[in-house]
C-alpha cells in the first residue's frame, strides 16, 4: 500500500490538496463537518497530518517566534511580569498560527529555526543577538534599550517620577530606594531610567538607595537596609 499523501486523502474526499492542508493548520478555514470528514479519512489510511520539515523547506519558513531571555526560564516564569508576558504573546500568536520557541541563555540562538524573533529584556549587544541580525532575522525589543529596530516598552522615568511625586504629595520624607545592581547613581554617569524618575519626583528628599538582585535572594541585603532606614532607638 502507498503512503498517504494530502493529493490521495483529497482525491478521496473529493476536494483540493489546499483544502487538506487547512483540515490541519487552519481548521478556521472550514466548516467543522467538512474538516471531520477529512480527518476522518486521514485516520483511516493512517495519515498523520504534513510533514513539518517538508512545509518548512516549501514555504521557506518555519512556523515558530523565538523569544530570547537572559535569565534561565525557572527564575524568567517565576517573575509575574515576565509570565504575564509570556501569556499575552501567546495569545496573539494563536489566531496567527506560529509557534513560540523560548530560548534561554544556554540554548545557542543560532542553532533554532525561527521567522522572527522578540528579545525580552536581554542585553542589545548579546552574542544570540548578533547572531540573529546576521541571519536576518526580524526582531522587536521588548523592556530594553533598542537602538536599531521596533521596540515596545513603558515610561520607567515617567512612572518612577509620578510615583515619588506622588509620595511626597501624601507628605512621605522618608524613602527606602531599591535599584537593580548594576544602575548608577553618581551624578557624572548614565542613570537607570527608573531610578532617575525616582530621584527627580523626589526632589529635595534624599532616599536610602539599595542594590538589589533582579531575580536574587534579596532578604540579608533588604534587611540591611531597613535597620539603616529605621535605626534602633539607642541606649541610655
């Protein structure tokens, strides 16, 4: 017996190659009876739907968004704001069709098939970046500096400036600032652009300012921090 092939389940069912085709990858494409009846003869002669790498060596495409990270992707999910992310981009793609393929920092980048990529927060000079934009590959920057292609973030500086002037409205003169390691602070330097909104909103007030870790165990240094911000009364 001969391989079924999208050509002999149409022949069968009396309908185009294309419209097999759609039974698998766009089931929106066709009545639910019609796709049923299809699937249904695929199943008996034991077809199991188009070959992936055959489409992909086809069409010249591979079907999947690749979305780059810096963290591994335990401490990336564990992050309410990176999930929550994750969860919108897929729910886009869905109506779209591709697929999303996460790659951490230990999975070479120029290893994956991918039409296009999203980098979320990783650094613009990466070695996996450089890669993509040899390949050619279309990419979006996401909550990162971007200096060379579309990019989608939020106002850090502006929110972190409502925010502290939103303090010191509410009459607050004492404030505990917690800043990623790694961002300046000295006058002379580049500041992160959140904790400039911070300083600017707070104007005159001066912040105990804290170095954390993005995805660290912060509880030794947060605690520090505290007893420098409220000291114990001291001894008589």
């Amino acid at each position: 017996m001969s391989r079924p092939t999208l050509q002999s389940i149409a022949d069968r069912v009396g309908v185009s190659r294309m419209t097999v085709s759609n039974a698998f990858s766009r089931p929106d494409q066709l009545s639910s009876d019609l796709r049923d009846r299809i699937l249904a003869v695929a199943a008996e002669v034991g077809y199991r739907g188009p070959d992936p790498s055959a489409r992909s060596l086809a069409t010249g495409t591979s079907g999947t968004i690749g979305v780059l990270w810096t963290q591994s992707l335990r401490l990336a999910l564990s992050d309410p704001v990176t999930a929550g992310f994750l969860g919108a981009l897929a729910d886009e793609l869905r109506a779209q069709g591709p697929a999303l393929t996460l790659l951490p920092p230990n999975v070479p980048a120029h290893d994956v098939a991918m039409d296009a990529a999203v980098a979320y927060s990783s650094p613009p000079h990466s070695e996996a970046l450089q890669w993509l934009r040899g390949r050619g590959v279309p990419m979006v920057g996401v909550d990162m500096p971007w200096p060379d292609g579309p990019r989608v973030s939020i106002d850090d500086r502006g929110g972190a400036r409502a925010a502290a002037e939103l303090l010191i409205t509410l009459g607050h003169r004492r404030v505990l600032l917690l800043a990623q390691a790694g961002d300046r602070l000295q006058v002379d330097l580049p500041l992160d652009e959140r904790v400039a909104g911070w300083l600017t909103g707070l104007g005159a007030v001066k912040p105990v300012v804290g170095f954390v870790q993005a995805f660290g165990d912060n509880r030794a240094t947060i605690a520090d921090l505290l007893r420098r911000w409220h000291p114990p009364p001291c001894s008589a």
